[in-house]
C-alpha cells in the first residue's frame, strides 16, 4: 500500500524544479501531485481573500490588482511510494529544492528526537 508525504514550497518553479527531479531519480509521474493554494482572487487568509478591488486602485485592472493564481500563495507537492525508503529519498530531494514539511505533528517529533524524547 501507498504512503506519501506532502510538503509545501513557496514558488511553481522551485516545485516544477523538484518534481523534474523526482522523476530524474525514478519517481513515477503519476505519484507526484502539485497543486497550489492560490487563486485568481489572492492566496486565502482565513476563510477571506486578500487583496484590494480595482476601484480601490485607482481604476486599475483586474490583473494589476489581483495576482495569477501561479504566482501567489504556496505550491503543495505530493509523493506517493510504497517503500518508506523512497519516501525518505523523495523528502531529500523535495528539501534540497526548498521544500519544507509544514506538519505541526512532525515538527513536534523532530523536537522530541533532539531533545532524547520517543512519542509513545
């Protein structure tokens, strides 16, 4: 059975970057997702978006003022393998291209481990 991590990078190139270098290492296409947390209206903040109305700009357009979708908020990749060992190798890779594991829980377990704490 699949597991997968998901980690989070801030622009679509570094994610297209990391996943042309999944693939490079044998990642199968089809197990690596990108999907991203913006849209034409902003990135979310809450259950709101963020961003001013053209009126408020002056008369500006649509696109001056409201940000496309690829080029604002956060880039979310998944990798799915059935091996922990490949998983391990993907979060490498993902890390070296700027990724990071947003995951309050594991951050809360890398600190136990640093500090000779085991979770039960």
């Amino acid at each position: 059975m699949d597991t997968q991590i998901v980690r989070v990078i801030e622009e679509i190139e570094d994610a297209e970057r990391a996943r042309k270098a999944l693939l490079d290492a044998g990642f199968d296409r089809d197990s690596i997702e990108i999907s991203h947390t913006g849209d034409e209206a902003g990135p979310s903040e809450a259950n709101f978006t963020v961003g001013d109305s053209p009126a408020v700009k002056g008369g500006t357009d649509y696109k001056d003022v409201y940000t496309p979708g690829l080029e604002i908020g956060k880039c979310v990749i998944t990798v799915s393998a059935a091996d922990p060992a490949r998983l391990e190798q993907a979060a490498a890779i993902l890390e070296q291209h700027g990724a990071k594991d947003n995951d309050p829980a594991h951050a809360a377990a890398r600190r136990n481990e640093a500090s000779g704490l085991r979770s039960s």
